[in-house]
C-alpha cells in the first residue's frame, strides 16, 4: 500500500481456492493500514484487490469468490493442469495438455459470464491469451484483456481489428457445444480460414479496384493530349512560308 502511494498498484492473491482466503488476506490488509495511520506514513488506503482464478474450486463457483473482490485473472496454465490432472511438465502426461478441451473452455465462459454480470474487471493470463486460435473465443466472451508475448502482439491486434464481435459471440455459442478438443480446434481453424478468405477476398478487391481507376487514367491520356494539341494548333496564328 506504502508502493501504492499517488500509484497505479493492484494486489493479486494468486492460488485462491476457498473464500476463507480472501477474507483472511482482507484481514492482513486492514491490519497493515491501521499500522501505517499510527506510523503516519504515507499510503495508498484502497488499493484494489483481485485473484487469480486458476484452481477449478474458483472457476466452478465464481460468483463466491468475484463478488469478495475489485477484479480477476484466468490463470489458464494452471486452470487447464488442475482442471485435467496434467502436469505438462512430465513428459509421461504433457500430451493429454490440452488447451481446447470442451470442460477447460466452459470454466472460462463460466467465469467471464460472472465477470460481467457482478461488473468486474476479468482477463486471461497465461499462454491461451496469445493462441491465434482462440483470440476470437476470447472476444467472443468479453475479455478486453489479454496477456501474451510481445512478438504477439502485432499479430492479436490485427486479427482484433478485423474480426466482428457479433461473430465471435456465435463461435462461442459453436465452440462450447463440441465434446472434444479435436472438434474445438477444427471449429477455431474453419472460422479463422473464412476470415483469412474474407480479407484476402477484400484485398484483392481493394487492389482490382486501384488497378481499374489507374488503367481508365492511363486510357484517358492519349485523348487529353491529342485534345490539347488540337487546342494548341486552333490558337497558334498562321506561319506564312516563304
């Protein structure tokens, strides 16, 4: 709170998975502030306060923990580990990883759905939020915010730009009604190829278009000179020659 100070600071309680840990945590807070007010030291009294959901005891009853709360993360890495019982750190298990698994994907629709219905700030956190794939499944659901590598982000924001909410939103509604992951992700590549078809389609209209004005310019030309030479020989007085 002492760094929160005239600061844009957050506190995140991450690996939440009982009630009784946030309100514990909000005890510890308010304990701290009564020490800084007798010290006389400068802070920051209401900092926000959120978690990390990332254990499925949050994700199944999201309502419980968001409402103790200023905002939320999705922990995708961990939520997608808990969620399947894959450690994707042993090599045994690591192929049954799987981000596009149907129960993974419904836990995250569950909490955004919450999310918004208590007006509380929710994003994705962890290797999902910069998936080509499933950016549109985001925005589908109402995230406005997510995390990713740098070198991702010139790629998210383009996609974001093109593609329409109104579609994503029926994606999700698509998406969520498969039972495996092989038919999540086949779904997530037929939609972003139409998209790929869409914007290359337009491209190529967009560049037709250029191509037919700069053509009907260059056919006008011979005739606007031919015209001006004409023009020029009408206004050019007679030469006599000797």
């Amino acid at each position: 709170m002492r760094a929160a100070y005239k600061q844009n600071v957050k506190i995140m309680l991450p690996m939440i998975s009982s009630v009784e840990e946030i309100q514990e945590a909000k005890r510890y807070i308010k304990s701290a502030k009564s020490q800084l007010i007798a010290e006389k030291v400068d802070f920051n009294p209401d900092v926000p306060l959120g978690i990390m959901v990332e254990v499925p005891a949050v994700a199944l009853r999201p309502m419980d923990y968001l409402s103790e709360v200023s905002f939320g993360s999705i922990g995708t890495n961990d939520l997608i580990q808990y969620t399947l019982a894959v450690d994707r750190g042993n090599p045994t298990v690591a192929p049954l990883y799987d981000e596009f698994n149907p129960s993974v994907l419904q836990l995250i629709a569950n909490v955004a759905k919450v999310a918004q219905s208590l007006n509380k700030e929710i994003s994705i956190c962890g290797e999902m939020g910069g998936k080509r794939l499933l950016i549109p499944f985001f925005v589908g659901l109402g995230f406005t915010e997510l995390s990713m590598a740098a070198m991702q982000i010139p790629i998210a924001k383009r996609l974001i730009r093109y593609i329409k909410k109104s579609e994503c939103e029926k994606l999700v509604e698509t998406v969520l009604s498969k039972r495996t992951g092989k038919e999540v992700k086949e779904e997530l590549e037929a939609f972003l190829e139409r998209i790929r078809n869409e914007a290359i389609a337009h491209a190529v209209s967009q560049g037709k278009g250029t191509a037919e004005k700069k053509s009907t310019k260059e056919e006008e030309k011979p005739e606007a000179k031919e015209a001006k030479v004409e023009a020029e020989a009408e206004a050019e007085p007679e030469t006599v020659k000797s």
